[in-house]
C-alpha cells in the first residue's frame, strides 16, 4: 500500500471506537489477556465519555510514581490534575491499552508580504500499551502522525522557524511532524517506598529536555498554531534515538538522556539512523496536584542540517498549572546558544480554559530573540536577532459526537510587537488568523 493511503487508513481506523478494538487485537496480538468485557468496559463507558474532560484514567493504577496522571510526553510529567486522557481497550489488573488520537483540519491567513494562507490539517495518533509485573511497569507507545501528506514546507506561520523543507530553512512556516512521532518503551521499577527507577528510549522518542511537547499539553489542547518558540523549547519530542534514566517519586523526577542532536530531515515518512551524540539532564517538582515545574540543560550535536558547524546548548524552566477544573496554564523561559555563536532567549506563556461543557478560551503570549528570520546570506540583516512577541487569542466551541468522538470548532487571531527594522518585510500590522474543526479521541 501507498505510504500515505497506509498512514491515512491508520487515522480512519483510530477516528472509529469499533475499528480500533479491531486495529488493537493485532497490535496487542501477542498478549494473551485480551478479555472482551475489559474491552467493552473500557471503549464503551458512556457515562465517563460523556463528561467531556474524558478522564479514564485507572485509579487503581495510581500508586505514586507510576500513576498515569501528570505523565507528558516522552518521559516528562505534567501536573498531577492532568489525566492521561484516552479510550481504554483493555483495562484488567495487568494489562491495560490506550488509544488516543486527533484529526485537525484547519485553515490559516497569515498576511503581509512574508504571509501565506493554506487548508491543511495537524494529526496524531497513539497507542500506549501498559504491562504490571507485579510491580515493574513496562509502558510502550506509539505515536503516528499524518502530517507527512504535507508539503515539506509545512503550513505558514508568522515568525515561526526550523527545521528544513525544499533544503531551505524554514522561516514563517511551521514543518510538518514526522510518521513516526514515538515508537518508545518505559520500564518502571519500584525501588523504595514512593521510588522507582526508570529507563526510556526507543528508535523514536524524546529526550529528557525542555516541558511536554506542546500537543501533549493541555494549555494548548485547542490552540491550533504551534508555538514560534518550538525550536527553544520543545523541538526536540521527536528525536530519532533516545535513551533515558531516571529516578522519580511522587513529587518529583531527576533524569539523564543520551539522544541524537540532529533534527529530523525534511523526509517524514522515514525512520532516520539513530545515534547517542549528545545528553542533556532534567529535574521536575510537583509541590501540588495543580503545578509542576522543571529546569532542562542539554548539548546538542549538529541540530541543523543547514549549519553543520554548529552545536548547541539549550537551558529551559517552565511551570505548569492545571486546577483540575478545565483551567489550564503553562510559562516557560529558555536561552539557547550556538556553539560557535550567540544565546538567544524565548518567553512563552500559554493557557486553556474550558468554561463550561461547550466553551472554551484559550491564548498564548511568546517572545523571542530570533535571527534565522534571514536566511539569504547576502542580506544585511542576516543572523541578527530580532525580538518579537506574539499575542494569540482563541476560542473554541467543544461538542460530543459518537462515542467518546468529540469536534471542537473555533479559531484564533495573532497579533505581533515587533522592531521598526522588520516592518519593511513584514508589513507594519500582520495578522495571523486561524479556524479549525479539531475532531478527537482521548484529549
Ligand atoms: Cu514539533
């Protein structure tokens, strides 16, 4: 089959409850606690569904650290109040699988002359396997993404940069996400009273650097365009070679990665080499159910493929809120530095507010210190970093459809602060505007 029909057909299976009970039985074909009533329990719980925030998460299972609440992507933690959210196939005292997944269809106007417009659509699907030995937790993920259907220029974004498309570097677009967004395994083992010991990694993973990737956050579960600081805070979630240990309690995690610097290449479909070339280390804390804050620092090898004389270091802190009531919050600072070259730092501020049932508001604030904005050599404003802050406002109407199927419908405006020197390029008022149709599973 076509790679892209094979990819589209993943999606359609995970966007129907029925046929990804079908899908799962081959995917956990080789486990033998395939119990239909745990299955039926677990894809047809109508009245959890119907709740709307969708939290299926086992309270059984919440024993300290290996409690599926608060965990992000990759190996990062979330506030505690964050459930992983997800329709349970199986759900047994063993064994439990998860699926969760999104079709977004979205149209965005960008304007000015660096602008563009274009219908394009974001996706993800997920599939986590969790296995109890009695103690030990082994995890597996999957995460696929669609968005290779993409040009490899991705969809456009004022400010936005990184990453490469056309072997041009991406600037005022945002690239599309790789096929393979995880193929990771977790094993947890408890070592003392509220301790366990992890290892992470995988082919395809994240290593222990910056917060949870912005999809996986629910400050940003509606915000339709990807953040301008991607590439300060969380562009490393889809890393090809990853390799992680760590410690965590309930109220906090220390951790360590060997990982592959190089940014994933234009090519999407693909699984690249991976390789252990650079580290970085991260703490987290969760004084309370509601926060959780973290500091990262990492080396990374050669990110860019168009400046391969250049390593970098990257330093990220940011804390996140959820009250556990629909309000949501994330604010994140990181200075990133090329080797050879200058650091470059990035605010973000993010939030997600679901009111009620139905309605929801949400926004982001980011400012940043970015000189990729020129790529052409020849021109005089060629690596000069230029501070510009972007202020986005959203709203967007959730509603339930079949099953635990649910659409949010909505938009948002960006505005920009930006210096007098980039009017020229970019237009004195740009505006960048965004609805969606956000069709989901899980989150
Ligand atoms: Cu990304």
């Amino acid at each position: 089959m076509d790679k892209r029909l094979r990819a589209a057909s993943i999606l359609l299976i995970l966007a129907s409850p029925a046929a990804a009970q079908e899908a799962m039985d081959h995917a956990a074909m080789d486990h033998g606690a395939m119990d239909h009533a745990a299955m039926d329990h677990g894809a047809m719980d109508h009245a959890a569904m119907d709740h709307g925030a969708m939290d299926m998460s086992m309270p059984g299972m919440d024993h300290g650290a290996m409690s599926m609440n608060g965990q992000g992507s990759g190996s990062s933690r979330l506030p505690r109040n964050e459930p992983m959210a997800g329709v349970h196939l199986v759900s047994n005292a063993d064994d439990m699988v998860m699926v969760a997944g999104y079709v977004w269809p979205i149209y965005t106007n960008q304007s000015g002359p660096r602008g563009d417009d274009k219908f394009y659509a974001q996706s993800a699907a997920m599939v986590m396997w969790m296995h109890d030995f009695g103690g030990a937790q082994l995890t597996a993920s999957a995460m696929l993404s669609a968005e290779p259907t993409m040009r490899h220029d991705g969809y456009p974004i004022l400010f936005g940069s990184g990453e490469v498309g056309y072997g041009q570097p991406l600037v005022d677009r945002q690239h599309p996400h790789d096929l393979f967004m995880e193929l990771a395994a977790k094993l947890n083992v408890p070592i003392a009273p509220g301790i366990s010991a992890f290892v992470y990694g995988g082919p395809v993973g994240e290593p222990a650097l910056g917060p949870s990737a912005f999809m996986h956050r629910a400050s940003a579960r509606y915000n339709p365009e990807a953040p301008i600081t991607h590439h300060w805070f969380d562009s490393t979630h889809i890393t090809y070679g990853v390799m992680t240990a760590g410690l965590a309690g309930k109220a906090w995690q220390l951790e360590a990665s060997a990982f592959r610097g190089r940014e994933p290449d234009e090519h999407r479909w693909a699984i690249e080499a991976p390789k252990l070339d650079s580290w970085s280390v991260r703490a987290s804390f969760a004084p309370s159910p509601a926060w959780l804050v973290q500091a990262s620092y990492g080396t990374l090898k050669q990110p860019e493929a168009t400046h391969p004389d250049e390593d970098e270091r990257r330093f990220t802190a940011s804390a996140h809120f959820n009250n556990g009531k629909g309000l949501s919050a994330t604010a994140g600072f990181s200075a990133k530095r090329r080797i050879p070259g200058e650091t470059r730092t990035a605010w973000l501020g993010e939030a997600n507010w679901n009111i009620t049932r139905h309605h929801t508001l949400f926004g982001r604030i980011e400012n940043v210190a970015n000189d990729e904005l020129f790529p052409d050599e020849d021109d005089p404003l060629h690596d000069q970093p230029f501070r510009v802050t972007k202020f986005q406002a959203g709203y967007a109407y959730r509603l339930a459809l079949k099953g635990p199927v649910q659409v949010a419908l909505g938009g948002s405006v960006a505005l920009f602060a930006k210096p007098a020197a980039l009017d020229s390029a970019y237009g004195k008022n740009p505006i960048g505007t965004t609805i969606f149709a956000r069709f989901s599973i899980g989150p």
